[in-house]
C-alpha cells in the first residue's frame, strides 16, 4: 500500500492526497498537476522525524 501526505494546491488551495516516493528518495521534489484544478506545481517532500511532510509551490516560486 502506497503511503500519502496532504498537500494544498497554491493555486486554488484546496486540500487532497498525494503519494509519497521511498523514504531513500527523500528529499526531493516533484512536478505534480492539482486534483482539483489541473494547475501545474512542484511539491517539496521531507522527511522530519521519520514523517513524510509534502510543501506545495507555483512552478514560477
């Protein structure tokens, strides 16, 4: 089963559920459409203290 982490989407700021990559990939960041808007964004992915944490931006921050 493939772990998630909310992320809220800096275009529309709704709320939804990404997948998170290995914890050996970590960190690293993704371009991701929103789910709810189709806008283009990057999503930052951290590990802190063994939790998954997701940060969305703009393609252009």
């Amino acid at each position: 089963m493939t772990e998630t982490t909310p992320v809220i989407c800096p275009s529309c700021f709704q709320e939804f559920e990404v997948p998170c990559p290995h914890s050996t990939e970590v960190p690293c960041d993704v371009d991701y459409d929103c789910e709810v808007c189709c806008r283009p964004m990057r999503i930052l992915f951290e590990d802190e203290d063994g939790e998954m944490r997701a940060t969305a931006c703009g393609l252009g921050e």
